[in-house]
C-alpha cells in the first residue's frame, strides 16, 4: 500500500512516498521514495499508539496520537504533526470533493489494474465523455472517458503497463 506523508503543513509540500508491503513472513517491505528501507515495527505493550522501530539499523521509539490522517508524533523528546494519507483515502477524498476544474485536467485510474489499450495520441482533441483508455481491473475493462474538451498534452503510460489507484494517465491542456 502506497502512503502519502507530508511532513510540513505548508501547502506547497511535496509529500514523501512511503511504500508498505506485508511479507509472507510476517516481514515488512519498505520503500521511501523508491529506496528500500530495511524496517522492523513492534508495538509496546497492549497500545498500538507506542512503537518500537529499528529503520536502517537505528532503534527509534514512537508515540502516535490522533487518527490518520493527522497524526501527532513524539519521537526522541520531539513531537511533531504529519499527515499521513493511503492511496485509497486519497481516492475517497477526490471522489468525495467532485466539481471540476483543473483536476478534470488531469484523467486518473480510478483503480489498480492494467492498462489495456490506449485510444488517444498527444496533439488529439477530445470532447468531454469520449473515451480515452481502458484499463482492467479484477478481469473487467473500464473504459475511462475524458471530463472536460481539451488537447491531450501528455500519456503517461503504455498499453500493458500496470497501474496504482489514482495513478496519473493522460493530461489535457
């Protein structure tokens, strides 16, 4: 699961990207911007808001306060305030928020899945509802239409490819 963390709370903050992924073993997999990261987590005591970390070899002991996405958290004698967002919180929060504008500029997998085929090309105008690609997701294929007429500026993706959940496909200007 891909997490979103902002550690300022200024608006212009790029957030870091925290990857997690449970091993068979019971291990985490942890990649922070795309650098792993060998973490082992321990709760201390029956409190799931006190933990005991070893990051890259150094012991760091947690205290997590409030509920996500903002999030409290003491660490060595300091406290600081994150926002801490999943993939899928960011998604509810974008179909929650609606309207239109310079979002619907942007067209984004509304799921993960696989990109099937692609039906526009840089320089193509499109007319708002026309059908730009198809991704399948649980062997269904969704075809995802553009929201706004425009000119597509840029493709991120290829046929095949696999993609996360609000994972930038095609921009318009």
């Amino acid at each position: 699961m891909r997490y979103f963390v902002n550690l300022s709370s200024a608006a212009d903050a790029k957030p870091v990207y925290v990857d997690v992924t449970a091993l068979p073993s019971g291990a985490l997999s942890v990649q922070l911007d795309g650098k792993p990261v060998e973490v082992d987590v321990a709760t201390l005591g029956a409190s799931t808001s006190q933990l005991s970390m070893i990051i890259d070899g150094k012991v760091v002991d947690l205290t997590v306060e409030g509920s996500p996405p903002d999030l409290g958290i003491i660490a060595s004698g300091h406290r600081s305030y994150v926002r801490v967002e999943s993939e899928r919180q960011r998604a509810a929060a974008a179909a929650q928020s609606g309207g239109g504008g310079k979002a619907d500029k942007l067209l984004k997998s509304p799921m993960p899945g696989r990109v099937v085929k692609v039906m526009v090309a840089v320089g193509d105008e499109v007319a708002p509802g026309q059908a730009v690609m198809v991704v399948e997701a649980m062997k269904m294929e969704n075809e995802l239409k553009a929201k706004v007429a425009g000119k597509v500026s840029e493709i991120f993706v290829k046929a095949g490819e696999p993609v996360e959940a609000n994972a930038k496909l095609v921009a318009f200007g």
